[in-house]
C-alpha cells in the first residue's frame, strides 16, 4: 500500500472508528443501566453521549489537547526560523500553513494535531529549539507534517477523545456501585445480577482495550510519518539525527499526560521499555526508537 492508499485509509477510518466507539460506548452505557437497574433508558442515554463526544472529539480535540499540554499559540516574528522551516516544508508537501505552537520546556519533543490539513497545528517544546540543528528540525517538522498530510491528526485526536470517554463511563460506573449499591428498579433478580457481573468485568476491561487499540494505530502511524518525512526532505538522515538525540534526552515532558503521550514524535515520559516482550510492547505508545532510526538509515 502506498502513501496515497494510507491517507485514504486513514479517513475512511476515522469514521469507521468513530461509528464502532458510539456502538462500543452505547452497548457499556445499556450494560452498566441494566446492572444498577435503569433498564434501557440508559441504551439511550449512552447512544446521545457517544454521539455528542463523537462530534466534539471531530470539531474541539485540537483545541481540548492543546489546552491539556499548555501550548501557546506564536506568531512569525516570535520566531522566524520556526515560521521559515514550516513554511517550506509546507510548500513541498502541497498542504496549508498550519498555527504554529510552543510548549515552554525543555524536554526535546513535538507533535501535530487538527481534524484536517485546512485545520492543524504544530506544536514544538523550547527543548527542541534549542537543542536541534537546522537540518533535524526540519526532519521534526516534515514527520509532523506528514501527520497532517497522512490525515492522522485526525484519527489520532478523534481517538484520543473516545478513549477518554470509555474510561469516564467504566470509573462512573464504579463509583456508583460504592457510593450507591447499584439501584434496583427493574425488579429481574438473577438477571440483573448477570448485568452487574458483566458491567463489572467491562469497567475492568473496557479501558484496557480501547487502550490498547489506541497505542496500536499510533505505533503503525509513527512509522509512515517517518518515511513521508524523509519523502519530504529527501534527507531521511536529519530525521534519524533528530531520533538519536531525542532518545538521549532523559527528561520527561511534564505537558504531556496519558491522553495525549501517543501523538508526540517520541515517548514523552522517557519510560519506553525496550522488551521484545509481546505483552510489554502492547502498552507501549510509541515503536522502538532504535528501529525508527535502522529503517531511517537503511532508505
């Protein structure tokens, strides 16, 4: 499959996801209603909650995740060099000028986010400006263009929104149970019972698999925005510079939180784990740095 075929991929699945996550959270939402006895009022209830976050995850996430990172917007004469590099790069990928953000820290780190190339943004830290050279900036800048030009801004930050919300029902759903006992308004006696049994296990589970759908679409986008990248640049060497010296930063990003690790160009929480380990890798936000850098230097 080519470039091409992944960007339409891509927003074909944004909304392939978008429809599972309302049917995913609709059947939780009648699950967690039939255990604490509110029968299927509460199906309702979960298919208008799914649907309003669906939409506000489509329309407001960029905004939602760049308040999250406290990232503040700049303009071409706070920073020249930046506007200049985005700029070009911007020309060479065909897609629109994207706002231009900061992160105050100096961790080295960035990430891309917007529902469309028309509608995105580029968030780089202090750390980066700092500490990168011209030629691994612009590897930075044309992986997280490649971002917006692949539509994964879209998908990731659609994503984002949805697990989020598949966590808030599954903790909702147990504080109810300890403060409240579950209520019993359907009188169904052993049925209810297997509703609360079951609505249990998904609060357990639910999170961990929307979770892990979650890392594992952001590991197989990390590794087409660096190949688009050093398509842009026509130097995948900048790129895999930039890598190694990312890795070599120990410092944590203190913007970045769960929600929003997966979309930064590498692991903000300096905690990857470097197992083989299937179960291990399942977990991890990001592929392996060191094979991002092989296949860089193998192009």
């Amino acid at each position: 499959m080519n470039i091409y075929s992944q960007i339409s991929a891509n927003k074909n699945k944004t909304w392939l996801i978008i429809f599972l996550f309302v049917i995913f959270i609709t059947t939780i939402v009648f699950v967690y209603g039939k255990a604490s006895g509110y029968g299927l009022s509460y199906a309702g209830i979960g298919l208008i909650i799914s649907g309003m976050m669906a939409f506000a995850s489509y329309y407001y996430s960029d905004s939602m995740i760049l308040g999250m990172s406290g990232a503040k917007q700049i303009q071409k004469k706070d920073n020249p060099t930046l506007f200049r590099t985005v700029e070009n790069l911007c020309i060479g990928a065909g897609v629109p000028m994207p706002k231009v953000y900061i992160i105050n820290d100096s961790a080295i780190n960035a990430f891309a986010t917007g529902r469309d190339p028309k509608h995105s943004v580029i968030c780089v830290t202090t750390g980066i400006l700092g500490r990168l050279n011209k030629v691994e900036l612009e590897g930075v800048i044309a992986h997280e263009l490649s971002h917006v030009r692949n539509y994964d801004i879209r998908l990731m930050a659609v994503v984002v929104i949805l697990v989020g919300l598949v966590a808030l029902l599954a903790d909702f759903f147990m504080r109810s149970l300890w403060y409240g006992g579950g209520r019993r308004r359907d009188d169904r006696g052993n049925a209810q019972g297997i509703f609360l049994l079951i609505g249990i296990v998904l609060a357990i589970l639910s999170p961990i698999i929307a979770t892990i759908i979650q890392l594992a679409v952001s590991r197989k986008r990390e590794f087409l925005a660096d190949a688009s990248g050093a398509l842009l640049t026509r130097y995948p060497e900048g790129l895999a510079s930039a890598l190694e010296k990312i890795s070599q930063d120990k410092e944590p990003l203190e913007a970045a939180n769960n929600a929003t690790a997966h979309l930064y160009i590498s692991n903000p929480f300096k905690l990857q784990s470097n197992s083989k380990h299937w179960f291990t890798n399942l977990f991890n936000t990001h592929p392996p740095i060191e094979e991002r850098i092989k296949i860089l230097r193998s192009m």
